[in-house]
C-alpha cells in the first residue's frame, strides 16, 4: 500500500529538518509581457530552439519580436502530449543545431517537451535511463539549457514544475523524467496570449490547476510556503475560472487563472499531488483523453475518498481534515462542511463547459489494471491518506458511472 503517512505536525510546531523550495529565478507578468521572448533570448547568447504549439502564428506580437531580434534559432512545432518517441526524435534531428537556449511558447505539453529536451541536451542517453516507473529512474546530474517557458493555457502549472511528463502508448502510461534541473529558467505570463483558448480548454486546464492547488494544500508534505500559494490560488480559480470560460477576452479573469495555475505548478514542485493526479497519469496513458479533463471528473470522488479515510482514522488525520474545513469556507459553507462543500464544487462545476469523459473506452479498462497503475504513480505519495485497493476501485467506478450519465448512456 505504499510507505506510510508521516503525520502532519500540529499548527505551532516549528519544524526543524531543512527543507527547500525552487521555483523559477525570473518571471515576467502582464498584458504584451510576451514580447520579452526575444531580449531574454539575446542574453542568452547563441543559437536556439522555439518549440511551439501546432498553431502558434496566432501570437503575432511575440513572434514578430522574434523576428526583428534577428536571433538565429531553429522553430519546431509539438501537436501532441509527447512521448518517448517524438522526444528521441526531437533530439535527434536538430542536435546539430547546437542551441543555447530553448524557449517553449504552448500549453503544458509544449512546455514539458522543451523541458526534456534541454535537459537530454546535456545529460545525454535516453529518456527511458531518467524515466520514473518504466524506465532507469537515472538521476540527472547536470542543469539542463535553459528555457523560458511562455505558457498560452492557464492550468497545467509545466512552467514551474520539476518534472516532464512522456506518454509511452507501449507500456499504456504517463511518467514523468523529474528533478530540480528541469524548472524554467525564466516565466513569461502573458495573459492576452490565452484570449483565444477555447472554453471547453479553459475550464479542463481550469480545474487541473484547481486541483493542483487542493492536493498541494492537503498533502501531507505542505508546507507555510506552499499553503501561502494554496490559499492564495484556489480562492482565485473558484473567482475568475466561469469568467474566463464566458468571457474569453476578460484580461484580469485570464489573467487571474495564469497567476493560480502558475502558482500550482509551484507549490505541487514543491509539495507533491494525491490520487486525483495518480489517476490521470494511470489513465492518460491508455486513452487520449485530456489530462485536466480527467482530473476534473475524478477531483470530487477522490476527495469524498480521503475524507471518509480520514475520518475513519480518528484523530490521525485532524489536522487534514482541518484543511478540508478551511477549503469548505472558501468555497462558501458557513459551517465549514467538506461535504456540503463537495456538492457545492459539484454544482460549480457543471456550470462550466467541460466535455464528457469517453465512457466506453472507461468501460473497457480493466478496473484491477487501472487501480494497480493508480498505486504505482508517484503521485500518490503525497496523498493526505492512504487509500486501499478497493477505495481506488470504488472512485473509479464512481467516475465511469457518471461517464455514462453524462454519454446518456
């Protein structure tokens, strides 16, 4: 089942053991913030690689900064969740290139590819040897090049977190290649360059960053600087995200949901996840489906889950559940009750424009194979509680039931 919950320390305690908290060393924030692209590039000094989105021509200013920088750099584009395959091949034909820098203009797989790259670009191997679960689990030595990474969704966090993540559609898995070397270099939070997401992409990536923040807030690895984000953040989506769906040229709404998903990125580097994300990396890699679609289907079971194994423990978990009462306020229960609070975010969430799950290709999962991939993640060691094999099923269960519902199935 897993190693075992430290428990949480009591509020006051002061904690001796040292810890640390990374984030990126520079960020840039606002309206045309993006046009910065093309000076940090010149410090840098020498060739580069732009990695982008399938359609990034859509971000004239930033681009066009590019061009007038007269910076010789080689553009690659990414149209999908890479795997180890695309990243093999990524590296191998522009090597040669020699670039200094790698600036990732997209979403979180455009990031996460940037940031594999640069970092294979001066460890050298294959992926796999750095690979959690499936591969070597090799540490990575040495600082990868470095990237600025300009983010054009508002949920995955891939621009301050220590891990890549790879889709290895052989083994039917997301992993993640981790350590301190892969955090950005630089940010840029640009949000006029998330005006043009789509509503069903902002309430997906939307709620992953919700979720980000709830499981960083609950882990049993918080700490006062993550709970500092947390609170901060989750305040912030449940405030701009239906906004940001709506209105979708709204600059502070937009702008709102950058800060809190930049700040989930954070304080998950630096605090860990739980089950919600144990089970988008078990499934993702078995269907193609929308990593923060997933989590946002599976955040209100997960969460009914660890409080029902939190209570149960007694007095084990006070202090999780305490959290949970907070978060309760926050998301409008006077009395601060996590379950009168659940159904609240359940209703919230139904008024956003997220997709349906695919519920056969659910259906079709084995539910023992989903579970045993669930346990494996190295999500879940951040889990508040320990969830057995048969509280994982049941929240599995719970979520293709309410596929099919959805499917009218």
């Amino acid at each position: 089942m897993g190693e075992p919950r430290p428990r949480r320390p009591a509020l006051g305690v002061l904690i001796v053991a040292p810890r640390e908290f990374r984030l990126p060393a520079l960020t840039y924030q606002g309206p045309g913030s993006s046009v910065q692209m093309a000076e940090w590039a010149r410090q840098q000094g020498g060739p580069g690689w732009l990695i982008a989105g399938a359609s990034p021509d859509r971000f004239t200013a930033p681009l066009a900064a590019l061009e007038q920088a007269n910076l010789d750099y080689t553009r690659v584009s990414v149209a999908r969740e890479p795997t180890f395959d695309d990243l093999r091949e990524l590296v191998g034909r522009f090597a040669a290139n020699d670039p200094q820098w790698i600036i990732a203009l997209g979403g979180g797989s455009v990031i996460d590819t940037a940031k594999a790259a640069a970092m294979l670009l001066t460890n050298g191997g294959d992926p796999l040897d750095y690979a959690e679960v499936i591969g070597a689990g090799r540490p990575i030595l040495h600082p990868a090049l470095p990237v600025l990474a300009v983010p054009t969704t508002a949920g995955a966090g891939a621009e301050a977190t220590r891990n890549a993540v790879l889709r290895d559609p052989g083994h039917g898995a997301k992993v993640s290649l981790r350590s301190p070397h892969l955090i950005p270099a630089a940010v840029i939070l640009d949000p006029e360059l998330t005006c043009g997401l789509p509503p069903e992409q902002t309430a997906a990536t939307g709620m992953d960053a919700l979720a980000q923040l709830l499981e960083a807030f609950v882990s049993h690895r918080a700490n006062p600087w993550t709970d500092a984000l947390c609170r901060a953040g989750i305040p912030l989506v449940l405030r701009a995200l239906e906004r940001a769906c709506t209105h979708g040229d709204d600059l502070e709404a937009r702008a709102d949901m950058q800060w809190a998903a930049y700040w989930s990125g954070i304080a998950l580097t630096n605090a860990g996840l739980g089950a919600v994300h144990a089970f988008a990396a078990a499934v993702g890699g078995r269907v193609p489906v929308p990593h923060g679609l997933v989590c946002a289907h599976v955040l209100v079971p997960v969460c009914r889950a660890n409080l029902r194994a939190a209570r149960a423990a007694d007095r084990e978990h006070e202090q999780t559940l305490q959290r949970f009462r907070e978060w309760a306020r926050w998301m409008g229960s006077d009395s601060g009750d996590p379950d009168e609070a659940l159904d609240q975010l359940s209703a919230w969430a139904e008024r956003l424009p997220l997709s349906s799950l695919p519920a056969k290709e659910f259906a079709n999962l084995p539910v023992d194979d989903v579970v045993k991939a669930t346990q494996a993640t190295s999500s879940m060691r951040g889990n508040p509680v320990q969830l057995t094999d048969a509280d994982l099923a049941s929240i599995w269960r719970e979520v293709c039931a309410t596929a099919n519902d959805h499917t009218g199935a």
